[in-house]
C-alpha cells in the first residue's frame, strides 16, 4: 500500500529539503522502495543526490511534454528513485495557469507509477505556490519541519489554513503525517519551549524523534550524500534513523488498523 507524503512548509530554512533527502534515503535503507520527488526549483533535494541540472525534470512532467515513467531517474541507493528537479521549474506555474485541472497534474501523472513503490516523497518549495497546492492535492498526507527556534510557529496557521482548503476543494483524505521538531539544541531553552509549544498544540501529530541540531547534516549535501552515507554514526544519521523507523511503525499500525476494521 503505497503512502505519498508532501514534506512542506511555506517558512524557509526549517529543514524541509534536509528531512526530504534523509527520510527518503533511509526508508530505501530499510529496503522500502521509495521515490523522492522534488518540486522544488532550488532543486536542492536533486543536488544532494549528486544529481545536478538534470534535463528531463518534473517541470517537463507538470507542463505535459513528458511522461513521468521517462523522468524517474535511479539514484545510487538501492530502493531510491528521484524525480528530479531543475531551474526551468520556476517557470512551470505561469505555464500551469492555463491547463485544465492544473491543481491536479502531479497527482494525475503519479497513477501510472505510484504502485511501484512503498513511499513516495514531495519535497515542496518554501511557498504556498500552485506547485505545493499539486503536491497536496497529489498526497495522503502532510509532513511539517519545524524549526525549535524564534519564529517557528510562524506561518504555520496559514499552513493549516491551506490544508484545510485543500482539503474542502481538491483532496478530501488528506491528512497531517506529523510534525517534526528539527534543529534542536539541547543547551538551548528556547529549544525546549518551542518543543513544549509545538506538542501542546499538535498533540500527538508530533514525533518522538527530534532531529538535533548537528554540523554533519549540514555539511552532507555539499558532498551529494545524504547523512547515512556521510557519516552514519553521527547524531544527524541516528536521529534520521530513528524517524524514518518511526515513521514505518506509525504506518504499519495504520495498516493493521485499516484491516481489523
């Protein structure tokens, strides 16, 4: 049973791309066969893949001058594939504004592939755009980073606001995943009361795991690795870990859940 999960949040430098590179690697690590989509025109989850301006992209997918079967390319993880992201995408929604049915493209275009694979990844870009509306409309659910610094609850209730008329127009099943708490510092008490804050309000949506603050997350992507080929024993790759398997216990439950009723 396939889970499309978009990874967004309109406030950038939360850790979004950064989870989409690491969550997906991982979960190929646990041997489920994953598709990391990068919707994003920074493009920054492709080039942490050492994947670099490549051409067909998304963009040629969403503008319909490509099939999405042609674009998916294989990274060098066993289990992970990427559909890859390139500048020409910042162009794509003056493009989209005149196709029919344009808030449903991405989700369209995933029916001929999505049985493929367990989990399928959308990095979205730091801006409630046509591009993220796709992506949400296109998933089951809604993953959200959240820095554990000043201003980290900002943006988020417009977030929601977009979800729930996501929600009441284009995709009725959406969900919130969970909330991740990134860039954690334990030293920090503003950390802890930005933790306190984010559970308090989303309950039980918030994972376990905190994504600490850690140099070795930051310096992966310059080197196209995602932390557990960087360097696995750092605290960066343990707390990825820890979330992605989070993430499948969470599911699975769901999934018996589903059945037993």
């Amino acid at each position: 049973m396939t889970k499309i999960i978009a990874i967004a949040n309109q406030k950038g430098g939360v850790g979004k791309t950064t989870t989409a590179i690491n969550l997906s690697s991982l979960l190929a690590a646990a041997e489920m066969k994953t598709l990391l989509i990068d919707i994003d025109p920074q493009a920054n989850s492709s080039s942490g893949l050492s994947i670099f301006k490549h051409t067909p992209s998304v963009y040629e997918v969403l503008v319909g001058n490509e099939n999405i079967k042609d674009v998916i390319i294989e990274s060098y993880m066993p289990f992970l594939d990427l559909l890859p992201s390139n500048i020409n995408l910042v162009g794509a929604e003056i493009e989209m504004v005149e196709l029919p049915k344009r808030e449903t493209i991405l989700k369209e275009a995933l029916r001929e592939i999505y049985e493929r694979y367990d989990y399928i990844l959308i990095d979205c870009p730091p801006s409630l755009s046509l591009l993220t509306l796709n992506a949400l409309t296109a998933a089951d659910s809604v993953l959200i980073p959240v820095q554990c610094e000043y201003f980290a609850l900002e943006g988020l209730g417009q977030l929601l606001n977009t979800i729930n008329i996501v929600k009441q127009y284009y995709n009725s099943e959406l969900d919130i995943e969970g909330v991740v708490l990134t860039m954690f510092d334990t030293r920090l008490r503003l950390s802890h009361q930005v933790a306190e804050e984010v559970r308090k309000y989303f309950g039980e949506k918030v994972f376990n795991t905190v994504i600490n603050r850690n140099v070795r997350i930051s310096e992966a992507p310059s080197f196209g690795k995602p932390i557990i080929l960087y360097d696995a024993v750092s605290t960066g790759a343990q707390n990825y870990m820890a979330l992605a398997a989070e993430l499948i216990e969470r599911n699975s439950k769901s999934v018996n859940t589903f059945r037993n009723e």
